[in-house]
C-alpha cells in the first residue's frame, strides 16, 4: 500500500473493534474516578506556548508540538499555539483562571488525547490518549494516596494484573544530590539524566552525568551504583538520616506506604530509590506504575505544588496521576478486542416490503437492539444470510410475500438455525422477553 495512505508515523486510525475496546476502557476508568468523587474536565487540544514551555524540563520542551503562526504571521516561522503535552499544565491554566468558582479541594478527571514530538516505539506514539486525576487545594497525603488508590483501581478494573507501584519522592532525591556533592545549579540536570536509569544501564547513566552534566566521575559512579543497588533502600536510608530535606522525603514516602498498602497491598507498591521522574513540575511523592511486558511506565504522577503558581494563579498545593491507555491495552489479551455482535440483521427480500422492512427495524432500534439492514443490492436470500453471519448477527429478519400476506415476519436464530413466525405486532416482545438477545 502507498505510504500517502498510511496515518503520520507515531499515530493510528482506529477500526470498528479496536475503537470499541478503547470507548469501553474510558468507560470502565471514568465509572472508577467517579466513584471517587472526581468531576470531569475538558480543556482544548491546544495551548498558548507560553503556557506549555519551561513546564517539562530541557527534554519535556524538545517534544512539544508547535503550531506556526497563521495569517500574516505565517512567513515569520515563529510559533504561538502547542499541541498539549499532558492534561496536567492545562489543569494549572483552569485553576489561576477558575479558581475562586472551583470547590476546595478541587477533584477532577481528564481523558483525551495529548501529542507528543517522540520517537515511535512499542508503545510509544505521538498522538496517544491519557486518563487523569488530580486533588487540587490539598497538602494532605490522603490526597496521594486517593490518586494511587484510583488509579490501581482502574487498571483492575480494565484487567491489568501483575503490575507494581514504584514510588520516591523529590524532596529525598534532592536531599540525596545534596549529601553526594552535587552542586545546586546542576541539579534539574542531573535528575534528568538520572531519570534515564530504567532505560539505561548505570555505567551508561554515570557517562551521560560525566559528560553532559560535568559531574566528577567519582559522584557519577556513587550515585548510580548506590541508587540501582539490591540494598538501594537501606543505602538511601542512611545517605539521608541527617538531611532535613531527605528525611521530610523518605517520611512522605512511609506515609504514603503506610495509607495505601491496605488498599494496593504491599506486594504492589514499594518504595524505589532509583525512580526519578524527569518532569521539572513535580516537588514531592513521585510514582510509576510497571508491568511485564511492556517497556516503560503504564501509569504516573506525584506532587507538584509549584505549578499553578508558576502560571500566575494561587499558591495552592497539588497531586496527580495518568494512566497511558495504549501501553495498557498492548497488555490486555487480544480478545477484549473483540466486536459487540449485532442483535437483529433484517434482510430485505422484494422492494415492496422494504418500507415495513424499515419500519420493523425503527420499531427494534427504538428498543434498543443493535439492528441493521442489509444494504447491497442482491435480493438472494442465501447470500442475505452469509452477511448476517459474517456481521456476527444473533437473529435475522425475513420478510417476503408470504409472510406479509400471513401478518408475521420470520426470525431466524443464526445460532441454531431454528426459525420462527412472529407476528408483526409481537416482534419486538418476542426478541426483548421470550427470546433475548444475548449481550
């Protein structure tokens, strides 16, 4: 097939049964926020870049996706608009423009797609959907733990099993970079190539601190190999017993252990020294969720309550966490792919019934049976069948001139075989109470 016919690299067009699986996850996550008290938000697709730049990191900016000026500013190259990256920094834009009409704390829910300038890969794609929950207004830790809690409820809830939660804090990675010689302003730097650890290995981590973070080699190698350590906790742990700012990390970390387990279990979340985080907005719990099989993260989020103050709102606290739809469906079984089956296909025989035809198949639709007509313009019953077959169809109509002369309509169960006369006031009663369809 020619490449003009393929979709951008990075994207996809989504047929009948993998749109449905899709729609059918969305439902299943957003029954799981609402049941935790989160409200919906929709913002648009598209940002001021001004909103959306120095949010992310030096790495976070490089993936944006910028729209050029339009009109008379179009020969300028310059760009204005972004594709958003997340549905985080569009919450920050909401609250320093809504604040004062939104409830405190704010809980709300996002689910859409976000873009980003990335290299495709298992997956990996430019253009990929996110589900969301933040508590806005809250410093407490069960603010945390209420997103952790919502966000493993929904993987169970979609059918993701085998996964863990993997959780630090900034505030203990800060404390560590202090106790390890790391200067301040090299820093967001360094946590940004340590956040490469669970791509790379920790010599390769430590060349990449070396050469691009001017970090003594020395450091470099402490730092990498203590954090990927079989005892990295213990060895964290006692890095930190006399740094203010990793002590107050690890206790938020134990706090956040200690209110979600019961719900997660302990076997599910466990404290990770070497988890990083590369986005520059996040000042407190961090967390990732992995599973086998799939590369990378399926879920994440953490504390970030600098954000919103950064756009020009308030100075309020904030949590949050996202789940990456198409990691988490690459982990499903390909059955949940599966199409829904058509309750009723209604062959049309001659054209002089096809109005009742019609109007058998309004009366089963408006009853709410998935209910479609055959289209094409043989009138041969045999191959009218095949295509009720084909569509995966639980019954079908027939309707001829014997049967309009008799007052009934013939339904067929595809299943079995077995037909039946119905009269044409009863059909609907007959396909709804005597014989249901199956679901």
């Amino acid at each position: 097939m020619s490449q003009q016919f393929e979709p951008p690299s990075g994207t996809r067009d989504f047929l009948a049964g993998a749109l449905r699986t899709r729609e059918r996850m969305f439902a299943q996550i957003r029954t799981v926020f609402e049941r935790y008290g989160f409200e919906p938000l929709q913002t648009p697709a598209f940002e001021r870049l001004e909103t959306l730049t120095g949010k992310y990191g030096d790495e976070g900016d490089k993936l944006i996706f910028k729209i050029l000026r339009r009109g008379e500013h179009e020969a300028t190259g310059e760009a204005d608009m972004a594709l958003r990256y997340d549905m985080t920094v569009p919450l920050a834009r909401v609250v320093a423009n809504y604040g004062s009409q939104l409830p405190t704390p704010y809980k709300r829910y996002a689910m859409g797609p976000v873009w980003r300038a990335d290299r495709p890969g298992k997956g990996r794609f430019r253009e990929f959907a996110q589900c969301d929950v933040d508590v806005v207004g809250s410093a407490s830790p069960l603010a945390e733990a209420e997103v952790v809690c919502a966000l493993t409820d929904a993987l169970d809830a979609v059918g993701v099993r085998g996964y863990r939660v993997l959780v630090n804090s900034r505030q203990a990675l800060a404390g560590l970079l202090e106790v390890y010689g790391v200067p301040g302003e090299l820093g967001g730097g360094v946590l940004i190539t340590l956040d490469k650890l669970d791509k790379l290995s920790p010599e390769k981590v430590a060349a990449e601190l070396v050469a691009a973070r001017s970090l003594p080699q020395e450091i470099a190698g402490s730092l990498t190999g203590d954090l990927t350590a079989p005892d990295a906790v213990e060895r964290m742990r006692t890095a930190l017993k006399d740094s203010e700012a990793g002590s107050a990390g690890l206790a938020e970390i134990d706090r956040l252990l200690e209110l979600t387990v019961p719900k997660v279990g302990a076997e599910r979340i466990v404290f990770t020294p070497s988890l990083v985080r590369g986005l520059d907005y996040y000042t407190g719990v961090i967390f990732e969720v992995v599973a086998e099989g799939m590369p990378g993260s399926i879920a994440s989020g953490g504390r970030y309550d600098g954000l919103i103050s950064a756009l020009g709102g308030p100075d309020v606290p904030a949590c949050g966490g996202s789940l990456g739809v198409e990691r988490i469906i690459g982990l499903l079984d390909d059955s949940v792919g599966e199409g829904e089956r058509l309750d009723m296909a209604v062959t049309v025989i001659d054209e002089g019934g096809a109005a009742e035809v019609m109007g058998f198949a309004a009366r089963l639709r408006d009853a709410g049976l998935r209910t479609e007509v055959y289209l094409a313009a043989s009138r041969k019953l045999a191959k009218q069948l095949k295509w009720a077959g084909d569509r995966q169809a639980r019954f079908a109509l027939i309707y001829g001139a014997a049967d309009r002369e008799a007052g009934v309509v013939t339904v067929r169960d595809m299943d079995s075989g077995e037909q039946a006369q119905v009269p044409t006031a009863d059909l609907v009663a007959h396909l709804t109470q005597g014989s249901a369809p199956a679901r």
